[in-house]
C-alpha cells in the first residue's frame, strides 16, 4: 500500500471510531469476544434470520464476518443483553460493523 493511501487508510479508519455508537455490541466486535450468557445476537434477512447464542464460543466479529461471507448484508441486527435490546437498520450499522470487524480479525 503506498504512503498515500496509507494516510487515507488512517484518516478513514479514525474517521469511523468518531461515528461508531459506543455499545457493548460494538465492544464485542472490536475484541472478537464471545457472547455473554442472557444474551444473543440475531442478523435478519429477507426470508431467515442467522441467531447466534452464547453457547457459541465464537468470536461476534468472527460470526458476523462469516455470515455476511456467506449471505451478505443483513436488513437489520438485534443485540439482546439482560439489559435491553438493541435494533439496528442497515442503514445504521453499515458503516461502522464492516471497519469494526476488519479491525477485529
């Protein structure tokens, strides 16, 4: 990668960590951890949805990267921690979870 594109890569990369929403979804991905118990995390699609539950063992970054690998772009993602829920819209989640979960694997 040239140094200019390296600068533009940076400037980029800093540029999304401003817009990510500070939510303990987007602390999972960026540690690749797995899910906590009473909690689970669904990516919905037209006609299925992708859950995965604590059980898993698995990375959420290394989840979500497969899933997307393997069916794209979900229409929406549902985080829920024992707290509460969380939905998110394509249109929301886009353009900070493809830099987050670079950054994590």
């Amino acid at each position: 990668m040239s140094q200019k594109n390296q600068t533009a890569h940076k400037n980029h990369s800093h540029r999304y960590r401003e817009d990510v929403p500070r939510t303990m979804l987007t602390r999972l991905i960026e540690q690749d951890a797995p899910l906590f118990s009473h909690s689970h995390l669904v990516l919905m699609y037209g006609f299925f949805q992708a859950e995965m539950a604590p059980e898993a063992n698995q990375g959420v970054a290394s989840w979500i990267r497969d899933c997307i690998r393997q069916y794209g772009l979900p229409s929406l993602v549902r985080f829920d921690s024992h707290r509460r829920a969380q939905i998110f819209r394509r249109d929301q989640f886009q353009p900070w979870i493809e830099p987050l979960i670079d950054q994590a694997c």
